[in-house]
C-alpha cells in the first residue's frame, strides 16, 4: 500500500509542476496605417523580430497581419507593440 501511495503522490506532484505545453496560435491583426507597398514590408520584418513568431503574412488589401506564434514565447500585446514600435498602430480583427 505504501508503493501506491508513493506513486499516486508523485504523479499528482508530477501532474502540478509540469509547464502546460505551448500552443501554436494564429491571430489576425488589423494595420489600417498601411497604405504604400512599403508597408506590409515593414510590419512583417518587424513581427518577424519578436521571439516566438513562426510566420507572418502582411497585406495591403486588406490592411492586416496574419501571425502565428508559439504562445509560450509571445502574445498579442507583444505582437501590437512590434507593429506600434515600426510605426503601424494594430489591434486584433474579430470575427467578421
């Protein structure tokens, strides 16, 4: 009875200490400043630079940034800031 109580303990302990496991997660962000060909340049070099972005895809028409990123490394406040950093304010699209 001890050994399963031992067991039991230690996979609970093992259970509870683990780091959840990354995600990958794609958001849409909205960049409506970017108006010129050079643009969707800038944004993406600048998404590109943040940890934990995979791959990202900028656009003029529409103005957006589609992102997918390792959420373990970063979120979507750090993506906005990178565009609002290079000078494109972003939020993120909702659903249309």
């Amino acid at each position: 009875m001890k050994k399963a109580a031992l067991i039991s303990a230690l996979a609970f302990a093992t259970a509870f200490s683990l780091p959840a496991l990354a995600a990958r997660k794609t958001v849409v962000l909205s960049v409506p400043t970017m108006n010129c060909p050079a643009c969707p340049i800038t944004v993406r070099a600048a998404l590109e630079k943040v940890p934990g972005v995979e791959k990202v895809k900028a656009t003029l028409e529409p103005p957006e940034a589609l992102v997918t990123f390792d959420d373990a490394k970063t979120g979507t406040a750090q993506l906005m800031r990178a565009t609002r950093d290079a000078g494109y304010p972003s939020s993120v699209r909702q659903g249309k």
